[in-house]
C-alpha cells in the first residue's frame, strides 16, 4: 500500500533475493528495479522521485521504458537515496532547533556510505551544530574538527 509521499519507502530484505530484482540489476534495469520496489515496497512514483532526487515524471519514463538510466551519477543518486533522506532530515532538525532528533538521526549515518563530499562536509557542519544547540561544545568542536581533518586528507599536493 503506498504512503504519503515524505515517508521512507521500507523495502523488503527479501526484494533483493529474488530472481526478477537481481536479474534487473545486472542488467542495469532501473526501470524494472522501480517497478519491482513498486510493487513489494508498495513505493509511489513520487516517493521514489523524492528518494531519488528526481522528478516523478522522470521515475514515469523510466519505468515506462521511454528514458533508460545510463550516466553513473545518475545511478549513484538513485543509489545514494536513503542516506540523502537521512542527511536531510539531520539538517531540518537542525534548523528547526531539534538538536536532540539531528544528533540521534546522525549517529545512524555510516560515513562511509555518503558518498557526495559536499554531503559529507553538510553532515559533519550539521552535526556540528545540532551538538551547539544542545551546549555540547566539545562535541561541536570534535565534529569540525572531524570536517577539518576529512576535508585535508582530500588535498592534493600540487607536484
């Protein structure tokens, strides 16, 4: 059954054992992965739209056969969609003053999985922050600290 459109799609761990999901896969079908998601996750168009970063006209093409996904920063967005909602949660809790919901969202993120640097250096600012409205100073600090040390290990040396 599909939800409102801002709800996080809960796809089954079984989705991705089945034969159809993994033969979409291989194949790069991500129109046949979006109707496989439609069809056991319940997932409006919309809802993979907002999960994806895309249009739900786009995920319509797609999934219509009219447009095929062929650029990898398009599969790494589609890839990405979770944890982007999740970063963006973090940052709506931010900034609207729910520093306790922002910190206890970013303790759930795997760094590693995030995998755009700016949403990287956003989600370390932004914990940041969550950890200064709650007066956790040293905690603020560690976490810039943190965005300081990432974003250094990413220079390159002019030769």
């Amino acid at each position: 059954m599909a939800g409102r459109a801002a709800d996080l799609i809960e796809i089954p761990a079984t989705l991705w054992q089945r034969a159809a999901m993994t033969e979409a896969l291989s194949n790069r079908d991500m129109g046949r992965v979006f109707q496989l998601v439609r069809q056991y996750a319940g997932a409006s168009q919309t809802q993979l739209a907002i999960a994806c970063g895309m249009t739900q006209g786009k995920i319509s093409d797609i999934m219509r056969g009219r447009q095929r996904v062929t650029a990898l920063e398009v599969f790494e967005r589609i890839a990405d969609g979770p944890t982007n909602i999740t970063l963006h949660r973090i940052n709506i809790a931010v900034t609207l003053g729910d520093a306790g919901a922002a910190i206890d969202t970013a303790r759930t993120v795997n760094f590693d999985q995030v995998t755009v640097t700016e949403r990287k250096a956003s989600l370390l600012i932004d914990t940041a922050r969550a950890f200064l409205q709650y007066s956790k100073h040293e905690n603020a600090c560690l976490a810039l600290r943190a965005a300081r040390n990432w974003y250094h290990s990413l220079s390159v040396t002019p030769t």
